[in-house]
C-alpha cells in the first residue's frame, strides 16, 4: 500500500514541478493566395467535363464503369463543388460570386487537367458578364475502390488457375471512394493565373461481413465535393486557427506568477511580467523570459520580434529550447503555412 502512496506522490510531485507548460491561443493565418483588391466580382465555371471530344467522352465513360463510380456523379459533384465555393464567397467575403451554369468550357475529363484557357478566353466571359476574374474548376474525378469487386476478381482468378469454389469464404466489406478537384483562378485585369491547384478529400465505410446497403456514397460525393469548393476560397482570405505553444513556468517566483496568469487566461499580464525579467541577472530566469517574450510576440503576428526574443534566448543564455524554436521561427517567416 505504501509502494502504491509514494508513486502516485511521485506523479503529483513531478506534475507540480514540471518546467514547460502548455499555452492554447488564436493566431491569424494569413491567405495561402492574396486576392488582389480590385477583384469585386467573381464567375464561376465548370471544365471538369469532357464535352467536346466523343473519343474523350468515351474514354471518361469507361473509365466510371471500371473505378465503380455512377457515369453522372462526376457531373454532379463538380456542381456540387462550384456551389461551395459559390456560397463562400458570397457569405464570407466582399467579392459577389456568380456560376455560369449556361456554360460548360472543354476539359481533358477523368480527373485530368488541359493546359490553361487563354486570356482572350477569359476576357471575352469577364466583359460580357461583368466579372473581375474567374474561377475554374479545371478537372474533378471520384474513384471508388471496393472489397467486394476485388475479391471477386480475386476468386475468378482462383477458380480459372485452381478449379477450386470456395463457398465458405466471406470477404470483410468496405468502400472507400476518393474525391480530387482541380482549381485555377485567372486574374483578367492583371492577364495572370493567381493560383493552380489540386485538393483532395476521402470517405469510407467498413462492415462485416459483407453488407454495404447503407452506404451512400451519392450523397457522400455530394458533400465532400461542396466541402472542397468552400475549402479552395478559404484558401484566399485569412482566417483564425487555433495553436499551442510551450512555454517556460519555471525558474523564479516571477516566472512562476507569469504562470499563474496564463493559468487564468491573462496573456497581457504575462507578458508584461516576462518583458521585465528579460533583463534579470539569473542566467536562466533572463533565458527563459526571453523564450517566453518570443511566445507572446508570435501570437501577436510580430515574427521578426519573436526571431530576435528567441535568438537571444540561445546565443545569450543558452536556453537549449530555444535554438529549435527559432528554426521553426524563421521556417514560419520563410513559408507563411507553417502552424
């Protein structure tokens, strides 16, 4: 019983005393891709479809058969798509998006993406329509992969090489149907492609034995592709994430009352008390403010301070911690993605 006490006595101990704690807070993440200013209305317009080409055509219908897709969910899911992105830009943001339904430009179908329409292409849509700029989904394609095709396949295989039935097998169940879209938004004042990319999405089921009745994988296309179109626009505007940061609790009563603060959410505070023991004569009190200072710096979006804070920390007062935070410092300078 005593061996029980004195290792849970341990654990509070070692919980209590530990240096490093936790800090959870907002921080402004800035566009992947900046939306110029003078980009007030936006169309948008489907390419994903093969439709001027039979051989294309062909070609995109087979390959539905074989993947296991629906031959019209491809069609509906990029309508889907177009009507995600179509919604955030109209409830998120100042610039009016509008989908030219009435217009199907040719792609290359099946997922694949043709090489970029022309600006007088694109010109001749902004001017009669009005537009700044335009949005196309350039490629979208859903691939299914399911247990029970394969292992069919896999028991014709069988029975042709071996002869052999076997009537007791039972295959675990599961389907798993993959979504990709392709984007490109041209930019008609400026006759510049501001961004080219692909984003993908996956869903799934398993069930055993072998029943998938309740899987609706129309539905599922239906979602995930309206997900990706507000995903990409996300991609434009800044927003707010949510991120956590370690930070030093510990040497000092003064850091220690610091800790207290963030303990009840007062970040000004906290900084305030670490701005002041930057300069203290203990070498890891000044080194450990000095980390702290560059934590508070990073949350207010001040990078270049939190750089010098955080170099200071080590080349100053050896704080070991704080040579991999400055690397991941002037990585987030470098590449703004980084969280």
């Amino acid at each position: 019983m005593k061996k029980i006490f004195y290792f849970f006595a341990a654990i509070i101990l070692l919980s209590s005393c530990r240096t490093m704690g936790t800090l959870y807070a907002p921080m402004y993440a800035p566009p992947v891709i900046e939306m110029p200013a003078h980009i007030k209305k936006i169309g948008i317009i489907n390419r994903s479809l093969p439709v001027d080409n039979k051989g294309k055509q062909t070609w995109a219908t087979l390959e539905a058969i074989m993947s296991g897709e629906g031959i019209l969910e491809d069609k509906n899911g990029s309508m889907a798509a177009m009507s995600g992105a179509q919604v955030q830009f109209n409830m998120e943001t100042f610039v009016k998006a509008s989908q030219l339904k009435e217009i199907v430009l040719p792609g290359a179908g099946g997922g694949r993406m043709d090489a970029p329409l022309s600006f007088s292409i694109i010109d001749t849509l902004c001017t009669i329509n009005d537009f700044d700029a335009l949005l196309v989904l350039e490629a979208f394609d859903t691939d299914q992969r399911n247990s029970q095709t394969s292992y069919a396949l896999r028991e014709l295989a069988n029975v042709a090489i071996t002869g052999n039935v076997n009537l007791n097998s039972r295959p675990p169940s599961y389907s798993e149907v993959f979504v990709k879209m392709s984007w490109r938004l041209y930019d008609n004042k400026n006759q510049l492609i501001l961004d080219e990319v692909t984003l993908s999405d996956y869903f799934g089921t398993s069930k055993y034995p072998y029943d998938l009745g309740d899987f609706n994988k129309r539905d599922g296309i239906q979602s995930s592709s309206y997900i990706g179109g507000r995903a990409y626009v996300g991609r434009l505007y800044p927003s707010w994430v949510r991120v956590y940061r370690d930070f030093y609790r510990r040497k000092g009563p003064e850091l220690k009352m610091a800790a207290r603060m963030m303990d009840v959410g007062d970040l000004d505070g906290a900084k305030k008390a670490w701005m002041a023991l930057t300069s203290d004569p203990r070498r890891k009190v000044a080194g450990r403010a000095c980390y702290n200072t560059a934590v508070g710096y990073e949350l207010a979006g001040d990078l270049t301070s939190a750089l010098e804070w955080c170099q200071k920390s080590y080349a100053i007062y050896r704080i070991k911690n704080a040579r991999n935070y400055s690397n991941f410092l002037m990585n987030r300078m470098q590449n703004p993605k980084t969280r």
